[in-house]
C-alpha cells in the first residue's frame, strides 16, 4: 500500500509560505523580469541536505510574462542539469527523462522511467516573483513503477536577493518538504583563513600583519575577507560570528591557508605595498598608516620578492628611516608627514602587547576609515615620556569632538585610566580593544530587514515590587559582552546582565543582531560605559557630558536598554583612587535619561549611591575577581551580607569577563536561603521602592 500525504494541506502551506515572503513586497518596486535573470546558488546552512551532489543551482536565461528558460543543475564536478524551456499559463511541457538519477533524493532508492517524459504545468502565482511548477512523472522504485507528482514554488523575497525553492510532494511528510535558499551569484560570496597563535615580530606577525592589511584594503570593495582567530584570542566569538553569518546573512565563504594564495585570489585588488622595519618596531605601526591612506598591504623586507610576484608597488621603505629615533621622534614625523590626511573623526591606539609582539586585530578597521596609527604614551605624570603626552594630547585636541579612538594604550607606557581619561578630556570615545578583529568586514554587513532588538526585560507596567527580608543579589557582566563570556558555559541558567557595546550598533550591526537572537530569557543588556563608548564622565567637560549623555539615550532606545552603567577612573586607580560622581555629574546623568530606571556605577567596588522617584544609583558592592577561589568568593558574600545587616540587603556584583556562568553559579548556590539571585532590572526595581542603603555622592570640588 503506498501511502500519499495530504496535497491540499500542502497547498495550503505552500501558499502561506508564499504570504510571508510576500509580506514585505511593497518594499521591492515594480516587478520586472531581469531580476530573475542570472545563477542563482545554494545557502546551504539554510537549506534541505543535498546528498551525494551538495549543492544545487537554478540560472534563469529568459523570463517573460509567456516564457521561462531555466536550468536546474546539482552538483558541481558531480552533476545532473537539466535545461527547462516553459511555455507558462498552465500549458503542458514536456521533456524527455534521459538519465535515470532522481537529484534530489539520490540516497533514496528511486529512479526514473529513461525514454519517458516529465511534464510541468508553470504558471505565475505573481509576475516576475513567485513561479509555480506542478510536474507529473514515472517513478521507478524497489516495487515498481509509479505515477509520481510534485509541486515546485519558486519566489523571490523582497530584497531581490533570494529565492526560496520550495518542493512539495504527496508522498512526503508534509512537515518535511525540501527548501532550498538561493542567493544570487556573487552575492556575500567570501573567503576566510584561520590566523594563528604566534604575533612575534621573529616569529607570524610580518605575515600576519600583512594579511589584516589586505582585509583593509580589500574589503573597502564589500566583506571579502573575513579572518577566525585562535581561543587565545582576547576577542572569543570570530568563529561564532562566522557561523551566524553562514547561517543568517547568507554569506558563503571559501578558505584560504597562506598568504600566497590570498594573493592569488585577491590580489587583483591591491597595487601597492609598504615595508616597515623588523628591527624597529614602532614602524610597523607607521606603516599601517600608509596602509589605510594608500591602499596598500605592510610588508617585512623578506617578503617584498612575494608581493613583487604579484606585481605589487612599493608606496614607501622604511628600512632604516627610524634607526636609532624614540618613539616620540618617529610619530612627530608620522604627524608632520600624514595627519593632516588622516580622517579627524577616527584614530588607533595600537597598544597592548610590546616589545617583540604585536597583536594588530583592529588594524583593518583603522584602514577602513583612514587612520592615523600610534601608540603615545598619556601618562601625564611621567618624565620621561612628557613629548610622547603632550603630542598625544594634541592628537585628542585636533579631533573632531565625540570622534573614536579604536585600539587600546600601550601596556609598557601608560594605564587603562590615564588613555581614557585624555581621551574623555577632549570627548573623544575609547573603543578598547586592539585585537578587535575583522571590523572593516563587519561594520559593511547590516541588520536583517526588519530586525529590530528586543531586550529581555522583567519589570511589567504598573506592577509593585516590594522586597522581602532577605539579601538580593545581581550579577553584572561587563567588558563588552564579557569579550568571550557570553560563549563560556552556563548562560541561560541564572539571571545575567551584560553590559553592551553601544557603539556595535554601527561598528558591527550584526554583531549584535546575533547576540540579541541567542539571548535567553535570563539574558539581560545593559548601556554603558559612562557614554556611547568608554569614557570617564568627571573627565569630559561639565559642558559637554549633556551631549554626551544625549547621544547614549538615543543609542540606548533603538538598542531597548533601560539600565546604564558608569565607571570613571579619572582620579586614580580602582581602590586607592576616587570611583565616585559628584552630584553635578549625577543630575546630568538623571536629567538626560528619563527613562532609565536604574544606573550602576564602578568597576571593583565603589561608594556612590542615591535614589531619585524610585530610580535609584547603585555602585558594586563586590568585585568577582577571576582567579579567586570559589570558597572565599562564598564566604567574601557572606561575610559582606553579615556587615550589611539591614533588611532588604541589596549586593550588586560585578562579575570579570573570564569567569564562566557556571562558575558563577556554582558560588550563588551556596549560600544559602537567606540569599536570592534576581534580574538586575527587578534588583533596581526593589532598591528604588525600599532603599537600604545610606545615600552618599562625592562632595563638590573633592
């Protein structure tokens, strides 16, 4: 007994997939037939498995309102096409069977009828966007032959850069038909390589480092060139992201293993190169420069013979130029030689690692945007690096106001606080990391149409939060997602806040779209850090931080985030320093986001706290150290809940980024009944309604 599925529940799907890819039509313009026409080829991460033949395409060579040329090909060097000429309005066309292979299912034991013919009935279900093909055909199979059907939809999304190829058949599961994504050819077509462990100047770099240059100057033609780190990679979700882009932007990408090849491929797209001096460190960093105003890739002397191969022009050598200078009297000549060229709005801080390692992640980013490269040292107390401050100040100074400084300070010359602190002085906005990798790839590939970002919020409307007698703890994750937390194990098991990178949302759309999709509902986004970016809020200019706070509102509404967070280091360090706002800071912050119902503040415990109409400031009240043990974090919490002996106790926890969730909760568990983990929104919530804690803001002038 054969057994034949429901044809008109599948009709019925197949017209309410039709619906949903038509919802958005409006949008598209005027049907016309050319934009059919042309190979379209398999998303495969988004598509049914293709079996032996792994892929499939459809190349449309005519398309009228009467006729449809097309061919269906499976397979690459392995293949099976056949060329479909359609006389439509539901006409019968037939075609002679010539080979027995049934594409789409070669693993099934079918096969069909050779010397029969396969008749299609095509009609437009709407010109020149969804295509219908009814077939009727023989089918051989282990018990003979039999008449077999099948329904094809062929549509085109209103982007006009997919069609969804959907095939239904009687004798199939209807929860089951085969749908195949196709994109059109060329379209987020890629290439990747895998970048390795080892940024020694003696060691990769000089290879490395020239293909992060290529991926500045080839993708200012689109996301070419994408590159997956190593785990010992600061930033953790290269290969993450990678995946999502396989499986949601209908990327494909090809690899690539060496420089060589890279050159093979892509090199068409470069014509120059720059060669920097492996016994002076500090002229790589120039050299990227160059890079960004040339278009060119940097090059170490040993590898001039490859690029000349490719035929390649050397823009400029700096082989001796800067023996025996400082690094002051290079970058002086750096700034007399290229500044003014040097996009205003932008500047890298090539910091981090020093010495004989490098770790340029970010380099193609400052490329993208024409950059000007350094990495001055902004310790103003510091004699013997004043010419390297006072030429880093002047950099900030001749910026355009909330412009961006991508990278990070060096390690070996100044600190975390003293980079930001000039950098806020002169509102200019720290991105903070200089192993950010693959931006000029990211910052080009936009949110899905009609994405919006929805954040997992607690609070209902209206409703009343009153705390009971007991300790309320909240932990908070920040360093831009954790850097690579958000991968570690764990995440969905206990509430979590997570502090956003604001500045994503045009850096790496995306990026974040991503993020919000695998959000669990234990997930919560917060804004941060003290602006739209890092910065130190008692170091901008009282004038200006109005400005400031109104550009982090208006990225906080499209981003859904209620909650900000602020840090400021600009009077020392984390525990000897001053980590507190005064109160004229904190009625900016107030007055410019009505809708905020809580802010936090700090980074390692600090002092300020205060509530306004029930939207209180919090600073941490515990610092989650990584490498502390698990039994002295425990008992750390409780002995801070046995100080603080008021009830409600709220204990906001700042939890570092390479602590895992599990981790976490292993410590929360712990500690007993008298404790319970909330949402941080619902923390704040219940801080605002029954305040515990005694009121405190930095006097004035302190």
């Amino acid at each position: 007994m054969k057994i034949f599925y429901n044809i008109t529940w599948v009709k019925v799907t197949l017209w309410s997939v039709l619906l949903a890819l038509l919802s958005g039509a409006e949008t598209f313009g005027e049907p016309n037939a050319a934009d059919l026409l042309g190979k379209w080829i398999l998303i495969p991460k988004e598509s049914s498995d293709v079996d032996l033949f792994k892929t499939v395409s459809l190349e449309f060579e005519e398309v009228s309102n009467d006729r449809v040329v097309l061919t269906e090909r499976w397979g690459r060097r392995r293949h099976h096409e056949e060329k479909l000429d359609l006389t439509m309005s539901g006409e019968v066309n037939e075609f002679s069977i010539d080979h027995k292979v049934f594409a789409s299912n070669v693993f099934m034991g079918l096969r069909r009828p050779v010397g029969e013919v396969r008749k299609i009935s095509a009609q437009w279900v709407v010109p020149y966007r969804v295509l219908q093909l009814e077939e009727q055909y023989g089918i051989l199979s282990s018990q003979g032959r039999s008449d077999f059907v099948s329904s094809s939809t062929i549509a085109l999304d209103d982007t006009g850069t997919r069609l969804t190829w959907s095939i239904q058949r009687p004798t199939r599961p209807v929860d089951q038909p085969l749908v195949f994504q196709l994109k059109r050819e060329g379209y987020r077509e890629a290439y990747y390589m895998d970048m390795k462990p080892d940024w020694e100047i003696d060691g990769l770099l000089p290879e490395q480092a020239a293909l992060i240059t290529l991926q500045g100057v080839v993708n200012e033609q689109g996301p070419l060139l994408y590159f997956i780190y190593p785990e010992t990679w600061d930033f953790r979700f290269t290969d993450e992201i990678f995946e999502y882009y396989e499986e949601h932007k209908q990327f494909t990408f090809t690899k690539i293993n060496t420089l060589r090849r890279a050159l093979q491929l892509l090199g068409d797209k470069v014509e120059k190169y720059v060669v920097w001096d492996k016994e002076v460190r500090t002229s790589l960093i120039v050299a990227f420069t160059v890079a960004g105003l040339e278009d060119a890739i940097v090059v170490s002397e040993d590898l001039i013979p490859l690029v000349e191969e490719f035929g390649l022009q050397k823009v400029e050598d700096f082989r001796g130029r800067f023996t025996g200078q400082s690094d002051f009297e290079i970058y002086q000549w750096a700034y007399e030689e290229y500044w003014d060229r040097c996009n205003k709005d932008y500047i890298v801080w090539m910091g981090g690692e020093h010495g004989n390692r490098m770790k340029p992640g970010v380099a193609d980013f400052g490329m993208y945007h024409e950059c000007f490269f350094t990495d001055l040292s902004t310790d103003s107390d510091d004699p013997d690096e004043t010419d390297e401050y006072h030429l880093a100040d002047r950099l900030f100074s001749e910026m355009n106001q909330m412009g961006m400084c991508f990278g990070w300070h060096s390690y070996k010359k100044d600190r975390e606080r003293d980079h930001v602190k000039l950098a806020s002085s002169h509102v200019i906005r720290v991105s903070g990391l200089h192993t950010l990798p693959n931006m000029s790839f990211n910052t080009q590939v936009p949110l899905t149409p009609g994405f919006e970002f929805k954040n997992n919020h607690n609070i209902e409307p209206g409703k009343t939060y009153k705390p009971e007698n007991k300790v309320y703890i909240t932990a908070v994750q920040t360093d831009s997602l954790g850097i690579g937390a958000w991968t570690r194990p764990g995440r969905g098991e206990i509430p979590y806040a997570w502090q956003v990178t604001q500045n994503w949302l045009w850096m790496g759309p995306s990026m974040l779209e991503m993020f919000y999709s695998q959000a669990t509902p234990n997930d919560l986004f917060i804004g941060g850090l003290s602006g739209p970016g890092y910065m130190y809020s008692k170091a901008i200019p009282l004038e200006h931080l109005p400005m400031v706070v109104d550009k982090s509102r208006e990225m906080m509404e499209e981003l859904d985030l209620n909650i900000f967070e602020i840090m400021d280091y600009s009077e020392g360090a984390s525990v000897e320093g001053n980590p507190d706002l005064p109160k004229s800071v904190i009625d900016i912050y107030y007055d410019g986001m009505p809708e905020v119902i809580g802010f936090l503040n700090g980074y390692a415990p600090a002092y300020t706290f205060t509530n306004r109409d029930g939207r209180p400031m919090l600073s941490y009240d515990y610092y989650m150290a990584p490498g502390r043990p698990i039994d002295e974090v425990r008992a750390d919490l409780l002995e801070l809940a046995a100080i603080n002996e008021k009830r409600p106790y709220f204990m906001l926890m700042h939890v570092r980024q390479w602590s895992d969730i599990k981790r976490v909760k292993n410590i929360l568990d712990g500690l007993g009944p008298a404790f319970e983990v909330v949402p941080l929104d619902v923390f704040l919530k219940m801080a605002g309604e029954e305040p515990t804690f005694e009121e405190y803001t930095r006097p004035e002038g302190e």
